[in-house]
C-alpha cells in the first residue's frame, strides 16, 4: 500500500484502516499524518507510530542487505544502525562498489557535496542498472538514503549474490563429477608419448656432447688460467672502448642523417605528389572541355574525308581495270611469239619470210613526203610515230607488221 504522503506499508497501517475515506468520496490508503491523527484520539503518542514503522519496514532488509554485502566481500561492516537516519555518503559508497562489481570498467561520478551532484550520481547509478543489469530503481528511495534506499539496493545485492551461488554450485557440481570419475584417454596421452620419445634422445645427445666437453678441460683450464692470470693492459683496454663508444656514435649520428634526410625526402616527395595530382586534375578539366566542344574544321574535314573515301574507290577500280589490262597485253605478245617461234621453225616458208621482209621495207621506203608550205603541226601529224619498245623488246611498229606477215605464213 502506499499512502498519500509516498510512504509504503507492507502490512496494514498502525491505526487499522486499510482504506480512509474523504469527503469526496474516495477511498484512500491513510498517510501517516492522518494515522497520527486516529491513534491521538485514541489516546496513543506518535513515537509509538514511527517506531512501529521503522520495525515493521526495515528491519528485515536491513537484515538481509547486511547479510548478502557481507557474502559479497564488502571491505566495510554495516551494522543496521546506519540507516535510522539518512545517511547517502554510505549509500554512495555502497552503490559505487556494487557498480564496479558489476563492471569494474565503469567510470560514474564519485562527487556527492552539492545537491546537484547527489542527483547526478544518483540519476548515472539508475540509468547504469537498467541498460545493464535490467533492474529498475527509485531514484527518489535512494536519495532519501535511509530503510527505502536500503530496498532498492537490495536488488541489486540480490542479483550479485544469486550469481556468486550460481557459480559456487557450478564448481562444486564440477569437482564432484572430476572426483567421482576415473577418466584415461590413450589417444590424448599418444602426444605426451611422442615429447617423451624426442626428450630422452636430445638428452642422450646432450649427455654426450657433455662427456666430450669435459674430456677437454684439462687442456682448457690451464688456458683460462693463464688468460686469467695475465695483467690487463687498461691503456689499450680504454682505447679498445673508446673505439667502440666512437664508432657507435658515428653510426648513430650516421643513423640521425640518414632519419633526417628520409623526413626532407618525404617532405618534397609529397609536395611533388601534390603537384602532380593538381596538375593531373588540370589536365583531365582540359580534357573534358576538349572533349565536349566540337572543333571549328570539324564539318570541312569530314567533308574530305568523304572526298578522300570516293577517290580511293575510283583508284582502286582503275587499278584493278590497268591490271587486267596489262595481263591481256602480255598475253597477247606471249601468243605472238609463239607464232613467230612456230613459223622460224619452218624451213618451207623461209623464202617466203625474206620476201615479204623486202617488201615491207620497199613500203617504208616509198612512203610519199609531204610538201613544205603545210605547218609544222601539220608535218608532225603526218609523220610516222616513233616505234616504242615494249616489255618483250621488240619495236611496236615493225613488230606489228611483221606479226601480220607471220600472220598471213601461218595462215
């Protein structure tokens, strides 16, 4: 029950009524003021009353809180006098080791002086158990840090005991289980078998390394010995150390340069890197721009490119035409040579040959010369062509006549 005032009653109130009725009609659970009131009438002092509550209220969870912080190891005692009135530097206290015993990483405000900062702490403590620990607490108990704040810790010692006996249980179950068994495994001892193997051959090995070691120090004690005996020279000792030191240092401040000159290094390379990249994102703003503005030759030089494109067709056909031409005319001239070839061959037609040659030549020979009053263009125009070689050789005039002289023989 709670009564007007905030106070809770875990049995009936002191003066009897579990219910109070006002005068609007309500049912209420009497406040502790209004108990005061009906046990005065009745003749009865208020100590008794606040007595009765603090014995009927705290005394029980005091009991238990003590208990459980004691099991949970609190370095401090408790006695269950402390909370008869408020007292939060305990609280405090108390609620700053049962959050680190919870977590131990947690960092939560540990100043309680002014007001604002008890709340605060309270207000981290709160928020802390219920993100963590799922325990919702009365902020407005544990500020009061008396028998009600001592409720609300209880809850949290209650999770942290169950724990630890969850546990203690678990490892006694445990134990029993490993006493009341008898368990050997072969085949986990097999690699236990194979070190022993391998150990008692490296120690066979080292024992007789051993023996031999010994065997040679009657030669090398006499050794040491002298070596010990003879006098250190601590000039050349200190020369041998100052060389030593002198060199380290040198390689040490070689070292520095060298740290040194990689930092200047690295420094002018990345500002050769950056350079680099801003000239590279020049470069492709360029490219861009380029790219997406058309030249001003554009049109006239696709126009002759398709000029160019027809006049290659036109070559090439003409070309193919020539060739083929030419294939014609060599084949002609071979037929022709065969037929001279055939009509040399002939003995019967040799006469016949050398006749026909005169008479050509007498037909050169009487060709009418034209007068001199015509023009020059005129007297080139009658003048005989000028026999031009061919591929086989022969003059393209006289070949031709003599060809149809051959003709007419063949025929």
């Amino acid at each position: 029950m709670r009564g007007l005032c905030g106070a809770d009653w875990e049995v009936s109130p002191p003066c009897g009524y579990r219910c109070y009725c006002t005068t609007d009609g309500h049912r209420r659970t009497p406040t502790v003021e209004q108990c005061c009131r009906i046990l005065h009438k009745r003749g009865e002092e208020p100590l008794h009353i606040l007595l009765y509550i603090l014995l009927k209220m705290s005394f029980r969870d005091l009991r238990n809180f003590t208990e459980t912080m004691r099991a949970l190891g609190y370095p401090r005692l408790i006695s269950m006098e402390n909370f008869r009135t408020p007292n939060f530097t305990l609280v405090a206290e108390i609620l700053i080791w049962l959050v680190r015993r919870y977590e131990p990483q947690m960092d939560i405000p540990t100043d309680v002086d002014t007001e604002s900062d008890r709340i605060f702490f309270i207000k981290a403590v709160a928020q802390f158990m219920v993100t963590k620990a799922h325990i919702k607490l009365n902020t407005k108990r544990l500020y009061q840090a008396d028998g009600y704040a001592v409720k609300e810790m209880l809850k949290i010692t209650s999770v942290l005991y169950s724990a630890m006996k969850t546990k203690q249980m678990a490892l006694a179950d445990a134990a029993e289980e490993d006493n009341s068994k008898f368990k050997f495994d072969l085949g986990s001892r097999i690699s236990d078998l194979k070190a022993a193997r391998q150990l008692a051959s490296e120690v066979t090995s080292k024992g007789a390394s051993l023996y031999d070691l010994l065997g040679k120090e009657v030669d090398l004690r006499e050794k040491r010995t002298a070596s010990i005996a003879r006098p250190l020279e601590i000039n050349g000792t200190e020369k041998a150390l100052k060389a030593a030191i002198k060199e380290v240092l040198g390689s040490v401040e070689k070292t520095k340069d060298m740290l040194s000159n990689v930092v200047s290094d690295e420094t002018s390379l990345d500002a050769k890197i950056e350079k680099k990249k801003q000239e590279q994102e020049r470069n492709l703003k360029r490219l861009q721009t380029l790219q997406s503005v058309r030249p001003a030759f554009m049109d006239e030089y696709e126009k002759i490119e398709e000029d160019l494109q027809k006049q290659y067709e036109t070559f090439v056909e003409k070309f193919r035409n020539l060739c083929f031409l030419e294939s014609q005319l060599d084949e002609y001239h071979r037929m022709e040579q065969e037929r001279f070839e055939v009509c040399s061959h002939n003995p019967n037609h040799v006469y016949d040959l050398t006749h026909l040659f005169s008479a050509v030549k007498d037909d050169d020979s009487d060709m009418d010369v034209p007068e001199d009053d015509g023009s020059d263009s005129d007297m080139e125009d009658c003048r005989p062509s000028k026999p031009r070689p061919t591929r086989n050789g022969i003059l393209a005039g006289t070949h031709t006549r003599k060809s149809n002289v051959l003709f007419m023989i063949y025929d």
